[in-house]
C-alpha cells in the first residue's frame, strides 16, 4: 500500500512538472482541422467567460476592462494555407452593441483575464502569442498585469504574421503562493491621439510552465 502511495505522489509530482498547453481554436471546426499536436484544444464560445480543465489545471478566461464577452477568432487562410494552426485563431475579447453584434473596437481598452488554479507554490512561467488573425493594422499594443500589478507594457501585436516565429509572443514570470490562484491579464493601452485598425486583444496560445 505505501509503495502504491509513494508511486501515485511521483506520478502527480511529474505531472505538476509538466508544461500545460492550450491552442485556442476556432469554434465550430473539427479539433483536427485547427488544433497543434501536443497542445489541449480550447474552442471559446461567444461569453463572459469560461472555464476549462486543464489536468491538473483549472483555468478561466475572462473578458475584462471594456469588453464584455470573449469568443473565438481566425484566419482561414492562415490557418489553412499556411497551417499556422498555433497562431492562425485566437481568443479575442469584444464589447458587443445594443443588437449583440462584436463590432471591431478601435479606442476602447479590451483586456482578456486568465485566472490558473492548481497550480503548485513558487514561480511559474506563463508563455503566450498575440498574433491578429482579423487583418486588421495598426493593433493596439498591449499590457500586462499579474495578479493586478502591471508588469510589462506596449507590448506590439502581430498582424497575420505568415510564420509562428514572426508572431509576438511573451513570457511572463508569475509567482504563486500554495493554494492561491494565479492572475495574469492582457489589455489594450490605446495612445492618446493614435489612431489604430483595431484595439483587440488576441491569444492565440498559452504554455503554462
């Protein structure tokens, strides 16, 4: 019976170790058309937010700052000329209008809000891209905040960037406290006097290390 504990805690501790992958996909599409080989597929439905099983994580997407749902996005051609399948679709915050339409925002802030639980004590990498998949220009660039605390800022966006290694990407350090959530949310930061195609948001993938 000890042996039997003793091989489930190394096999959770292993699994804890592991980086935790998530391709946002469109929806509607088969997970085979659109989803990246080793990566958990996440087809965002026009809400809120919404919550996933990420073994052995939970991890909530949320809109945030003006915007009011989060919804999934994507190029076609991208994704299915180029097979840019990690950074050809997106999850995208909008503010929808008085007929429940997401028209593309060009001056309001829009934010995405990832909240991570179960995650283990101690500091944790969290990898993203911002690739636009909208063929909108000029995307306004973005902010980053953990657990409320802006650490980066002006982040540029991709536009329809033909290649993975084109399209933006961060990593941001996140540290976490044992039993506590982990925070981690991105926001437009339109200029004043700028003028941009479109103040969207775009994650197109997270790796949570």
């Amino acid at each position: 019976m000890k042996k039997t504990l003793l091989l489930v805690s190394l096999l959770l501790s292993g699994i804890n170790l592991q980086a935790q992958k998530i391709d946002f996909n469109m929806t509607g599409r088969s997970v085979a058309e659109v989803n990246t080989e080793g990566y958990f597929s996440w087809q965002v439905t026009k809400q809120e937010s919404e919550r996933m099983e990420v073994f052995p994580l939970f991890v909530t997407a949320e809109a945030t700052r003006n915007a009011d749902v989060v919804r999934s996005q994507w190029s076609k051609n991208d994704l299915k000329g180029k097979n840019l399948k990690l950074t050809g679709d997106a999850i995208v915050s909008y503010l929808t209008d008085d007929q429940g339409e997401t028209p593309n925002p060009t001056e309001k802030s829009m934010g995405i809000k990832f909240t991570i639980s179960g995650l283990s004590a101690g500091e944790h990498t969290i990898h993203a891209y911002h690739n636009g998949v909208n063929g909108y220009k000029n995307l306004a660039p973005i902010d980053i905040y953990v657990n409320g605390v802006k650490v980066s800022e002006g982040i540029k966006q991709s536009e329809n960037a033909q290649s993975e290694t084109e399209a933006a990407a961060t990593h941001t350090k996140i540290m976490v406290s044992a039993g506590s959530d982990a925070n981690i949310e991105y926001v437009s930061n339109p200029v004043d006097g700028q003028e941009y195609g479109s103040t969207l948001v775009y994650v197109n993938a997270l790796t949570i290390e």
